[in-house]
C-alpha cells in the first residue's frame, strides 16, 4: 500500500515505522498495538501522511493527553512560527541545559558589516553564535547553500572582541540550529568547515528530538489542552516552555480565568515535564 507524503510523493506504507513513531509518545507498547490496530482498519491507498498523523495524535490522546502531547512535538516546534523568534528563544533555553548563559537577537559588528545574531551561547571561555532556521514545511531539508552562507559570517565576526557577562570575549564557534533536516551536502560542508549542526534528527542521539525528551524542554505549543488562541497569547508573553508555565501558574491564572480549563492544562503540563522518557 501507498501513502502520500505532504510533497505529494507515494512511498511505501511501512507499519514498522508507524509503530515505532507510536513508541515515542511514551506509550506502552499494549497501547502502541492498541493504536495502530484501529489506524489499520481505517488504511486506504494513497492515505496522506498528515491524515496518519492525525488519527495517532487523536488515538494517542484518547489513551492520555501526554502521550498525543509527546507525539505532536515536530509540529508543535513548527507551530512557534511562522517567524522565528520563539523558536530563537527555544533554542535559548535548548543550550541553556546544554550549559551555555545564553542571549537571542543580538547585533554584532564585523569586520565588514554589522550582523544580526539569532543567538549568542557563552560557556567558560567558549563564545559561540548560533544561526536558527524554522522551517514549517513538513519534510522541509536545509541545503548547502545555507551553512555556506552562514560560514562567510562566521568568519566576519571571528577575530574581533565582544563584551558579554562582564568580559571580552572572541567567538570561538558557529551553530546552524533548525527544526527541520539537513541534506548530505548540508552535513559534510558543515562537518568539514567546523560548524556545530543540530536538526530534528541530528546528530543520531543527540538531536533536537532526543534533546527535548532527555531534558523535558517541550514548547507550549504541544499541549492539547490550549487553545491555539491560548497558545499564541502565552508566548506573546514570553512562556515559551511548559516548564515556564508551571513556574508562572499565577500569571497563567491572570489569562485563564475558567477554573476548570487552568486546571486541565497544568495537569497537562505537570505530565509532560514529569514524564518518564
């Protein structure tokens, strides 16, 4: 049997991969098998994959909300777009655990041109800048073309001090951060010339996937408890993570005033970050 990827392209429907992309909600596999018997019966030739999803983030979220939560990741990264300042922001708090003191959206003078910098990380003497790339396209590849061009900047700002926490500093590395995936090329272009690359699913298990579940650093934008309205008032209130969510349970109580909502939501919330990867 086919399925229609969201480019339009029929590629092999292969259960495994389902089943597999079920397991990584948290569910049991009792539940995983649970799932994936009623999305079978409902196959069709030619399904769209956002159908497929679909059905599991709705079949998930029967069994437990935090489960179609956990699944809805990849989505709900791409649904702190359009722009990409939450997610600028998001990547903040990813090099946070990482160790990093962190700064989005800052203005740095090079040696030829003035450059605005989605993120600068600081660790020891480590200054490092950070280009982030939101793609709301599903299947959405990052070409060479783009850490190439990254490159040339890195290089304008190399060399030159800087003054962030209480001292001079000299950037001493490059990241190219996206939601999204790189090609080959992406991958050896930025692997050869020393830039630090982390995706969706690289590097192999320490990618922006297995990230958020190792340290729980899930956007707000998973929950299905919110409302998209909701969703969209928090962040324009800088709650970006369900971990600042529940550290601001009293401003959260300013926006929802329905009793029964604000709960449901951090009970939501309290089982994502609590969850057990």
């Amino acid at each position: 049997m086919k399925v229609k990827k969201h480019s339009g392209e029929l590629v092999d429907f292969i259960p495994e991969s389902l089943k597999q992309s079920l397991r990584k909600s948290g569910a049991s596999e009792a539940q995983v098998d649970q799932v994936y018997d009623r999305i079978a019966s409902e196959l069709y030739e030619g399904i769209s994959t956002r159908e497929l999803y679909q059905k599991a983030f709705n079949y998930l979220k029967k069994h437990r909300r935090v489960y179609a939560a956990k699944y809805s990741l990849k989505k709900a990264l791409r649904d702190l777009g359009p722009a990409g300042f939450y997610f600028e922001k998001w990547v903040c708090s990813l090099m946070h655990y990482m160790g990093y003191e962190t700064a989005s959206s800052q203005t740095l003078r090079g040696h030829a041109v003035t450059h605005e910098i989605d993120v600068v990380a600081i660790r020891d003497d480590e200054f490092h800048i950070a280009e982030c790339k939101l793609r709301n396209d599903v299947d959405a590849k990052i070409p060479v073309t783009t850490p190439m061009y990254f490159l040339s900047r890195l290089k304008d700002v190399t060399g030159l001090p800087y003054h962030y926490f209480g001292k001079e500093r000299y950037v001493t590395k490059g990241w190219l951060v996206t939601n999204a995936y790189f090609t080959k090329d992406t991958v050896d272009f930025g692997t050869y010339y020393g830039i630090n690359l982390l995706s969706w699913d690289y590097p192999e298990g320490r990618s922006i996937k297995n990230l958020t579940d190792e340290a729980s650093l899930y956007p707000i934008t998973c929950l299905t408890a919110l409302s998209e309205m909701r969703k969209g008032h928090l962040l324009n209130n800088n709650i970006i993570l369900v971990r600042d969510l529940l550290d601001q349970k009293a401003q959260l109580a300013h926006i929802i005033k329905n009793k029964e909502e604000l709960q449901e939501i951090l009970k939501e919330a309290e089982e994502m970050v609590a969850f057990v990867h």
